[in-house]
C-alpha cells in the first residue's frame, strides 16, 4: 500500500489542512519550500545601511541603496564602469598655481633713489651771431629781421648783441673776425653753444638778380668750427628780398640746431661766491628754483679720418646741483648736493 502526504488545499488537523494525494516528487518541492519559508523567518534581513566600504569596494551599502532604490536617477551607464575610482584630490593642494599675467619685479636693496631732474625745463641751445665787416650796414638789418622771426621756429635762445659785444670789447675776437677766440670767451659766458659767423651777403643792385651769402658756424662745447656754407637764389624782384634773407637765416639756424645733437645741450659755472657757483642758465633757459641738473666732466669728441666730428663720449658723472636763485637775464645760483664742486671746463646737464 502506498502512503499519500496529506494535501495543503484540504482542511485537516493543525489548521494546515489535509494534504491530497499526488506524486512524490510534487510532494518533495512542497517541502522545500516550507523549509525554506521557515529559515528566512529566522534569518537576519540583508545589510542596506551600512556606511562602512568593504576591502576593494567603492561604495558602501548605504550608497548602493541610495542609487538604486532611494534615487535611481542617479545611476548612469558610466558609473560603475570602473570599480577603482581615484581618489579625491584637493584641488588647493595639487593644481599648480597659475603664472600671473605681470609679475612685479624686486627693487634691489641697494638700488639708489632716482634723482629728481629739471622737469619744468628744457634747456635751449644759446645761439649768437657775428657779421663780417664786410657786410653792409643796411644788409645786416635786414639779417637781424629775420633771426628774430626764423628764430622761434627752433629750439634755440638768440643772445642779443648788446651782450655779444660786451663780452667781447677787451679782445681782438671782432677785429680779426677770429671765430675760435670768439667760441672761447662767449662758450664762458654768457653761455653761447653756437656761434654763427656771416662772412658774406652780396645782394644785386637790379631785379631780377641774385643773392649770395656764406655762413660758418662753430661749436662751443667741442672747440670746433664748421667749414663755410654757402648759399645763392635769384630773386625776382626787390619785395622778394625779404623773404629770401628770411631763407639764409632759417638755414643757418637749422644747420646750427643738427650740428649740436652731437652731444647734449648744456650750461657752465662761470664764477662762485660764498659756497654757491653761478651758472650760464635760469629764467630764459626755463629753470626754477628746486631744480637739479647733473655735473659731468668734460667728454672726449672723436673726429672721423677726413677730421670731421664723429661723435662724443661724455665724460664721468661729478655729481649733483640744486638750483637756488635765479638771477640776470639768464643766469642760476646754485648749491652742491652730492659729488665733487663743479669747474668753469665741466658741463652741466639736465
């Protein structure tokens, strides 16, 4: 006789109901799952809290709940492509810092204080002239015209004849017409740089005619005198005569003015008193009280084979002056700052 388990649909003692007949395979699946019913019962529930990462993992619990179940929308197809995920970096700590667009150059410890120079002034190129005798009176009027007009196109102070003269009474400069011996007196003072020298103006008696003139010029502050230029146009009637001398003197003064850019515009001391020196510039030449100018030894001019000037080395920083008292028509008293005490042969520059 075969036995028959009873079935679970029926009803029968223990509330379980009768068990119906079947197959004993049938029967042995029923079993199963009872037992395996009971022992979840008794199991502890699976770990979805947890915050502690397990050796090699990720992610803990708590954070594969929150993606998966919490917030699902988290999760894309990339992220957990890579189990081993970098780790954190501060971005403070391991970014290198970025160069800055202007890095402030370090003034060195010992590095001198600039010094303050003369701002409010530009000094001018003193400028004289000197007519040959044989120029004729009526013609060197007219030439005088003309600087005065010519003369404020250019960078340049005319010193005025009255001056010219009076510098030069107690020698033979005018009569030997010798423009060396002028360039020395009139360089100390009253501080020419260029003299300029118009040994000739013919002028013809009858328009249209011709006019002819020949300058030279000589530079104070490297002791030399340029060779004679000359100049000539036809003029055509006598209304055009002043025109045309203005042209001879405008050519000159811009002859003058490029031949001094060998070297810097400047002034001297030609006298001191009571620990102050007296300067060949100040109020025509710009200068204020408070202003400082350098002091430089007198340079070296370096001439060309034909003997023609080439250029010039300044010479050495002496020191430094303030000027104090402005006095003349043209002239600074002034005191040392620093350095040695200037003499009548240095050079004194802005």
């Amino acid at each position: 006789m075969i036995y028959s388990p009873p079935s679970l649909s029926g009803k029968g003692a223990g509330g379980l109901g009768q068990i119906e007949k079947g197959h004993p395979m049938k029967t042995l699946k029923i079993c199963l799952l009872l037992c395996l019913i009971l022992f979840a019962g008794c199991a502890s529930a699976p770990d979805m809290v947890s915050t502690k990462k397990s050796e090699g993992e990720t992610y803990s619990a708590d954070e594969v709940r929150r993606m998966t179940v919490d917030q699902p929308f988290l999760i894309s197809g990339d992220y957990f492509r890579e189990r081993e995920q970098r780790p954190a970096i501060e971005i403070s700590k391991s970014e290198p810092e970025r160069p800055k667009t202007v890095q402030a150059v370090k003034t060195p410890e010992a590095a001198p204080e600039p010094r303050k120079t003369a701002s409010s002034a530009i000094l001018p190129i003193k400028v004289g002239f000197l007519l040959s005798q044989r120029v004729a009176a009526s013609s060197a009027a007219a030439v005088f015209r003309a600087i005065s007009e010519s003369a404020k196109n250019f960078p340049v102070l005319v010193m005025e004849q009255e001056d010219i003269a009076e510098t030069l009474q107690n020698s033979d400069c005018l009569k030997n017409e010798d423009t060396m011996c002028a360039s020395q007196n009139l360089g100390a003072y009253p501080g020419l740089r260029m003299i300029i020298m118009l040994e000739q103006l013919d002028i013809a008696e009858k328009f249209p005619g011709n006019v002819n003139a020949k300058f030279s010029l000589t530079d104070t502050g490297i002791d030399f005198s340029y060779p004679g230029m000359n100049f000539g146009k036809t003029v055509q009637n006598k209304d055009d005569l002043p025109m045309v001398i203005r042209e001879i003197v405008t050519s000159m003064l811009s002859y003058a003015v490029k031949k001094s850019e060998i070297m810097p515009v400047f002034c001297r001391v030609f006298s001191s008193e009571n620990g102050k020196f007296h300067i060949t510039a100040g109020k025509l030449s710009g200068l204020k009280p408070g202003d400082q100018l350098n002091i430089s030894a007198q340079g070296n001019l370096i001439k060309s084979p034909a003997g023609m000037p080439a250029g010039w080395i300044p010479g050495k920083l002496k020191g430094v002056i303030k000027v104090e008292t402005l006095f003349g028509k043209d002239f600074a008293a002034c005191s040392l700052i620093s350095g040695d005490m200037p003499n009548s042969y240095d050079i004194i520059t802005e």
